[in-house]
C-alpha cells in the first residue's frame, strides 16, 4: 500500500506538504466482540485522516460499527477483515472527516437577505433584532433549523455550534436529522422571541440544559450569552456560575466590532477580552465566536485559557467587521476553528467557501501567500475545529476508536480534472455540490446526494410558505412608512 504522510514543522504555521514515503503497517483497526458483520465501509480513491500525522492513504477505507470507526487503512485488507452491511463505494471518491462549523444561527436561514449591505450595529438593532422579535417563534425554528440542517448536511457539515431561540425546538430537529451539534441557550438582557431579559434566558437555559444534558450523544447543551453590549458583566458572570455549575461550556460573540470592543473600553475601561478575563468568565471551556479585534496582550490569554476561537471570514467580510488576525492567535498556540456565523450574514452555510476565503483572506492582509496554508485550514474545519469546541477527542478526524463522523467528497466534476493534491482540492477547488455521501456518528444522512433523514419537498413547502407571511409583513410597513 501506498500511503502519504504530511508532516508537521514546528507548528500549525510551518506545515509541509511534504511526501515521506510508504509507511508499513497503515491498517489499525479495533478488535470486535464477535464476527458479526459491521455496519459499514467507505471507500475513497484518498482517505484524508486529518490524524497527528495527516496521513492520506491512497486506495482507502474506513470500517464504522455501532457508530464508532473500527478500522482505517488500505481498502483491499478492510475488504477482506470485513463484511458490511453497506459499502460507500470509493471510485473518484475522497473521504475525509465531517465539516465543523464551529459558529452558527441555524434557523437564521429564514432571514436569508431580508437584510443586507449594512454595518453590525446597524443590522442587529434596526433590522434583525425587530423582525426576530416579531417573527421568530418555535414553529419559525422549527422549519429554520430544518433548512439549516439540509443545507449543512448537504455540503458536509456534520457538527455545528448553534446560538439561537427555542433551543428545544433546535435539539428535537437535530436529534431527527441525525447531525451533532453542541446548542446553546441563548442570554441577552432585551426582550427576545422566548425570554423577557438577562434572568429570564438563563432560568430557561437552566432548564433546557438540565432537560438534555445526557439524554443524547448527538446532542450537548450549553449556555450562549450574546455578548458583551447585550448583557452587563455581572450578568456575563451569573450565565459563567450557571454554566460551571451545570458543566456545560459557553459560546459567546467575542471582539467582533471596533464598536464592541469601544464599548467595552467606555464601559469598564478595558477591551473586550480583558474584561472576560477580569471577571473569571475563562474559568470554564469558552467557544469564542469571530475574534477580529484582539489585541497583542488579549491573545496569550486566549491560548492560556484554551478559548477556542471560531473565525468567520465571510460574515466578517460581509458586515466589514474587519481581518481577524488568525495567524497571530494560531502562532500563540491559539485554537481556531471556523464557522459560517448566521446565513443572515454570509449568506450560506458553505464550509468550503469559509476554507477557501480563510486562506485568501489572511494571504491578502499579511501580503505573504505562504500564511495559512490548504493543510492548516482543513485543519481549521475538521480537526482543530472540534478541538476549539471541546470535542476533539471524539470527532475531528478518522481514527480508531472516534465516532463515525465521514463525508465522502466526489472528484469527478470538471474542476477536480487533473488532481495533482488532494488536499489542495480540497480546500481550494471543493464546493458543497460535490460532497457525494455525509455519516454522522454511523448513520448515513446522506447518499450519493440524497437526504435520508430530511423530508426535503416538506421543508422546502414550509419554508416558502413562512418567507412568504414574512415578505408580505415587510412590504405593509414599507408601505406604511
Ligand atoms: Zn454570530
């Protein structure tokens, strides 16, 4: 067997593309209690493992049973250790561990362009704070999250961080659509869709917490107070109790506007990570979203805290919130992730697009094309995403003994014709329509392009009818003004 290894130099920052030759002994697998079948293999011109050493093996595959991936190595000797009830075959196939999108608002998806071309503060409270509050209730997440979950299953999404309302809704949704995802109640002190202000989000957060902790692998609930402009630092430090007190990590928007971190500065006399750090909120795991603004003194703090950092190009892009400076924060030891934020302002939720223009991005504003290499980025949504969200020693990358969590990517398409790195492909040419077949902890969500688990025509009718109700709304009161 052939097998690629990528090796690391030093750091993330120095990662070589470099072959080192055949590499004996490549299947590892994990012995079986009998010889029953296993539940699946799926096979791929390339298996990319993401693993600590980036080994790529040439004519791969990976074995999955009980939702757990028990062998990866050469395709002929998988074939002949075990029989499966399903085979993903692998011709022009790459397998790869599920995308990570470390930082969403699933059900924003319904708010798709009702908004767009406006500055941050200006768009959250002269457009989307007003239509959530009279727009978003259970049956708007309902149908949102679906649709989220359609689109991220579609292009290979198999985890995602969400920070919305009606976080019961968003479990019962993902728990059906089979995806995992970590889903945070959300704490604001302003009248939201299910809260009165900053007490009442964390005593229902409370709740929804103590409901699902434990009752679902998939599924892990945790608190996600808004920021540090929508809630007072003693506030930040009650929902940070509530969290160490439950065991749950927090995801919270973090240093995202020159306006935030001013705010913070006329406020407390501090940035904004400062402040996080004054008032103990780093004592707990944090999942800190965007991170444009950090100043020299707040990184080491993030990378002492192991915050792990969720950068979203194309949202801060979209709403020129600014350059976060990832390679800064990835230099210190930082773990940084990626994440897609809302589609109110991205507009979708194409991992690859936030691979690709990750790269460019940071190449651009360094004017170094050597920053952020293909390796590193899919590192940023597949290994060291789930690590930034507290799960890497489950998902991440296809290992022994993790969840079964593989997307299977078609090389097939005009624009993969020649392939000369797999990797490079990957993050530089890949978009969602290529991704062919989606397993989310052993379950296949989708197949050769066709959900499983989502009645798309159902979602797709809702969907449409809601939009309709709210695009009617908006053109009264246009009309009105
Ligand atoms: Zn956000």
């Amino acid at each position: 067997m052939t097998t690629i290894r990528y090796c690391f130099l030093i750091t993330f920052l120095s990662i070589c593309l470099l072959a080192c030759g055949p590499k004996q002994d490549d299947t590892s697998t994990l012995p079986l209690e009998d010889d029953d079948a296993i539940d699946l293999i799926i096979v791929g011109d390339h298996v990319v493992t993401m693993n600590v050493d980036l080994d790529v093996i040439e004519n791969g595959a990976v074995a999955i049973d009980q939702g757990v991936i028990v062998a990866v190595g050469n395709a002929d000797e998988i074939r002949a250790t075990y029989s499966a009830r399903e085979t993903l075959s692998g011709g022009d196939r790459i397998v790869m561990p599920g995308l990570v999108n470390g930082h969403s608002h699933a059900a924003m998806t319904l708010l798709r362009g009702v908004a767009d071309d406006l500055a941050l503060m200006d768009w959250l409270n002269n457009y989307i704070f007003p239509a959530e509050v009279e727009f978003v209730d259970s049956e708007f997440v309902r149908i949102g999250t679906e649709l989220a979950c359609w689109e991220m299953i579609r292009g290979g999404t198999t985890t995602f961080v969400d920070m919305y309302y009606y976080p019961d809704v968003v479990a019962e949704v993902v728990e059906q659509c089979g995806m995992r995802a970590l889903i945070s109640a959300t704490v604001i002190d302003q009248r939201s869709p299910d809260a009165e202000g900053a007490d009442d989000s964390v005593s229902k957060g409370v709740a929804f917490i103590e409901r699902w902790k434990g009752r679902h692998s998939r599924i892990s609930p945790i608190f996600g107070p808004h920021a540090n402009y929508t809630l007072n630092a003693e506030q930040l430090a009650a929902t940070r109790r509530a969290a160490l007190e439950l065991g749950v990590p927090i995801s919270i928007h973090v240093s995202e506007s020159p306006f935030e971190v001013q705010y913070s500065k006329d406020t407390y006399g501090m940035t904004s990570i400062a402040l996080y750090e004054s008032i103990g909120f780093f004592e707990g795991p944090t999942i800190a979203a965007h991170v444009v603004w950090p100043t020299e003194d707040e990184i080491p703090i993030l990378a002492e805290r192991k915050v792990g950092v969720i950068h979203n190009p194309t949202s801060n892009m979209k709403i020129a919130s600014g350059i976060s400076p990832v390679t800064a924060m990835l230099a210190a030891g930082v773990r940084v992730g990626l994440g897609t934020d809302g589609a109110a302002s991205n507009n979708d939720l194409d991992m690859w697009e936030e691979m690709r223009l990750a790269s460019f991005l940071q190449k651009v504003d360094r004017m170094n094309p050597e920053v952020l290499p293909a390796i590193t980025v899919l590192s940023m949504a597949t290994s060291g995403g789930a690590a930034a969200i507290g799960l890497g020693d489950s998902i991440g990358s296809l290992e022994v003994g993790k969840r079964a969590d593989v997307i299977q990517v078609a090389f097939d398409d005009v624009h993969h014709v020649p392939t000369y790195d797999v990797v490079s492909h990957l993050v530089y040419v890949s978009d969602e329509q290529d991704v062919a077949s989606v397993v989310v902890d052993g379950t296949v969500l989708m197949r050769e392009g066709v959900m499983e688990t989502i009645d798309t025509t159902r979602v797709a009718r809702e969907a449409s009818a809601l939009a309709a109700q709210i695009q009617s709304t908006l053109e009264q009161r246009n009309k009105t003004r």
